[in-house]
C-alpha cells in the first residue's frame, strides 16, 4: 500500500534586510588632529625660543626656564600651549580634510545637501523630482518662476538653491573647499550647534576669571604662568569658534521658513509628504542604490531625447557601448 505523501507549503524565503551604507570613519580625522597639534605645539616652542632673551629647555616641548629682560619664569609647554595646540591643529586637519575631499568630510557635505533638499521640499511644498529640477535649472528661471509665490522668502530660497549646487559642485570635484565648508556651516553646524559654542564661550570667559582671581589671591606664583596661558588658550579657542559661527549665520531671521514647516505639518501639504516617502524610500536603499538609480534614470533619458532626434543615434550609441566592452 503506498504511503500518503503529505506535502507542505512552500515558505516564502526571508527577505533580505535592508542594506544601510556605512559612515566613513573619523579615525583619519582624529588622527590628522593630532599631527596637526604636534606641529603647531613645536612651531610655538620654537617661535618661544626666537622671542626670548634666554631660553633653558630641560626637554623641548615640555618645560623650559624662559627670561625676558628681567622678568623670569618656568613655563611648561604642554600646559600653557595644548588649548591653541589643538584648537589650531582643529581648524588645519578641517582644512586640510575639505581640500583632499577625505571621505568623512565628504560625507557631511553629502548629507547636508540632502538635509536642504527637505527643507526646499517643504517651503515649495514640492515633490523631490520638482525640486530637483529647480535645481538643474537656469537661476533667472527660477527667479521668475518664484518671484510670484507669495508665501516664501525669495532671497532664501535662491540662496539655499545655490549652496545645493555649489555643494553638489564640491562632491564632484569641480569647486574648491570652502564651497563644501561653507555649506556645512551655514547649514548644518550653525543651526545645531550655535548655542552650544555660544555656552562654551561664556564658560570659557567664566573659567578665565576664576583663574585670573586666584592668581590675584598669589596661589599661582608669578613665575609659573602656566595655568593663565591655559585658561587664555581655551577663552581664545572658544572666541574663535563664536566668531566663526557668527560669519556663517544668516543675516535674516528665517521665520517664513519656521512659519511654512508649521503650516505643512499641520496641513499635511504635498511638500510634507514628499519628505515622507524620502526619508522612508532613505530607510530601504543604501547610498550605492541610490547611485545605481540616478545612472539608469540618466541613460533611460538620455536615450529618450536621442530617440526623439534621430534614431540612427541611438543605433550608433548602442554598437560603441557594445564595441568598448
């Protein structure tokens, strides 16, 4: 007697989950810091030695006996120098990292210009293949085309248009650094981080006085100025850092733009929604997705337009392809 053969369904096979791009590593960053830093500590060593009378190094670059004229002091260098060590070393690494287009740098000028995106989504209250065709096209275009909306700052707009490009410029190699940090900075570093330097300047200020105070008290000797270059060091660094902030702020206050996210979400409008279904379409595709899309979206229109004008182009088009390979 044959035996009954029971079959089960088939199961469906698991999908695969959903690639994310890695982010480029900080390590080359950190790294660059501190070789930056190392330079700038012994530059400043050196330009010690130049300026004294008379110079007593018991290790160069650590602690030396320093006399200028009749005043005499022990300075340690570590101590007195490691706020501008690193401060200045900083700012050279960026400059440096933005100018070899070292990939954590181009990453944050990458994701920035996807942030912009949203934000022009959401004031046009467009879609992402609208805004990317405002993009493309010519400046006096948009000018026209926008100068009759009503309900959008214009000079806003046209300025965050321009930085997308000089931004998307950058990555391509075809402009120089200070297009990618000035984007970044405007857009990014500023509106996060503008209260938290403004914090740390104030802190700065604050931790000079106390230093300064106790060394009026005489519990830091004269001869060891030591901690006073420090605390000077740090307000110094954090002064800096405001007045960088503050040159790439906006010079007006972007209420159309708070005003406009608030009436899109309350509303829901087609530029909200749009955001949606990017940020949602982000979650499933990596970088290397989006990448493959945007050239097969290119050849597909690019054999559009060839169709349309000649169709012996396209013929040709296909057999040099076919002859390269």
């Amino acid at each position: 007697m044959a035996e009954a053969v029971v079959t089960r369904p088939m199961r469906s096979a698991p999908k695969p989950a959903a690639r994310r791009s890695a982010k480029p590593s900080g390590v080359p960053v950190i790294f660059l810091t501190i070789l930056m830093a190392l330079v700038v500590h012994f530059f400043l060593c050196w330009v010690v030695g130049m300026a004294a009378d008379d110079v007593k190094w018991h290790t160069f670059g650590i602690d030396c006996d320093v006399k200028f004229g009749e005043a005499q002091f022990q300075l340690n260098a570590i101590v007195s120098f490691l706020p501008f060590d690193f401060f200045f070393g900083f700012c050279f690494s960026v400059l440096l990292g933005f100018a070899l287009r070292v990939p954590f740098f181009r990453d944050r000028v990458y994701h920035t210009i996807v942030e912009v995106k949203k934000r022009l989504m959401v004031q046009l209250s467009a879609t992402q293949e609208e805004v990317e065709s405002i993009l493309r096209n010519d400046p006096d275009n948009n000018q026209r085309l926008l100068s009759r909306r009503e309900d959008i700052n214009l000079e806003s707009v046209e300025s965050e248009i321009e930085s997308i490009n000089n931004g998307q410029r950058y990555l391509d190699g075809k402009a120089g650094f200070m297009k990618g940090i000035s984007l970044y900075m405007k857009f990014h570093f500023v509106e996060l981080y503008s209260n938290t330097v403004t914090g740390l300047a104030y802190a700065g200020a604050a931790f000079l006085i106390i230093v300064v105070g106790v060394r009026g008290l005489k519990f830091i000797p004269a001869i060891k100025p030591s901690p006073i270059l420090f605390a000077l060091g740090v307000e110094f660094s954090m002064l800096c850092l405001l007045a960088l902030t503050l040159m790439f702020t906006e010079e007006e206050e972007r209420t159309d733009r708070i005003l406009k996210q608030m009436v899109d979400a309350v509303k829901g409008g087609k530029g909200k929604a749009a955001v949606a279904a990017m940020e949602q379409e982000a979650a499933m595709l990596s970088r290397g997705d989006y990448e493959r899309i945007i050239r097969d979206q290119m050849d597909q229109k690019m054999l559009e337009i060839l169709n349309e004008k000649d169709e012996d182009a396209v013929r040709r088009l296909a057999l040099d392809l076919v002859a390269k390979k």
